[in-house]
C-alpha cells in the first residue's frame, strides 16, 4: 500500500472529514498538495471555522471545486483568525477568538 501525504497548514492540520475527501479524490489531493502551507492553512481554518455541519460540508464541497478551477485561497476570506489579529477582529465577538 503506498504511503500518502497530505500536506497541513501553519497553524491548522487538516481535519478528518477534510482529508477522507482528500484521499477520495486524487485530482483534488494533487491541487491541495501543491499549495503554500499558508494557503493550506487558510482553507482549513475557512472550512472549520463555521458553527454548523451542513456549511462545513458545503465549504469542503466548494473546497474541491475551487482547487480544480485554479483557487488558491478561498474567496472573500478575512484570513485566518488564528494567525492574523486583524482577521481575529473580525470574527472575534462571532467565535470567542482572542485578538
């Protein structure tokens, strides 16, 4: 059985849920593989940052499709909190982040 890599983020490793679709598809695996570790870490935190497991799902959904259309970061995404006080501002109240 070959041994496969999937590549984590700065802050972020990647989630279960995350990375079974990884592993399901190949052409998405090689896309998320050739990311920056900083890339990678903002679709991850962009993915598990939401409350509810139907957004989750949908944002790993869109994760996929993003990949293989050429994003490399996601759309419209302040940063990751986690990393970046001025994005931690934004969604400090919504998420009890610490700035």
């Amino acid at each position: 059985m070959a041994n496969i890599t999937i590549s984590t983020g700065v802050v972020h490793t990647v989630p279960t849920d995350l990375k079974k679709e990884l592993l399901t598809h190949p052409d998405v695996l090689n896309k998320w593989n050739s990311l920056t570790p900083l890339a990678r870490n903002e679709w991850i935190c962009w993915v598990t940052i939401v409350k509810k497991a139907e957004t989750r799902r949908d944002h790993i959904k869109r994760l996929q499709a993003d990949l293989l259309n050429g994003k490399r970061r996601p759309c419209c995404w302040p940063g990751c909190p986690h990393r970046n006080t001025n994005a931690a501002k934004r969604f400090a109240k919504k998420n009890n982040i610490q700035s």
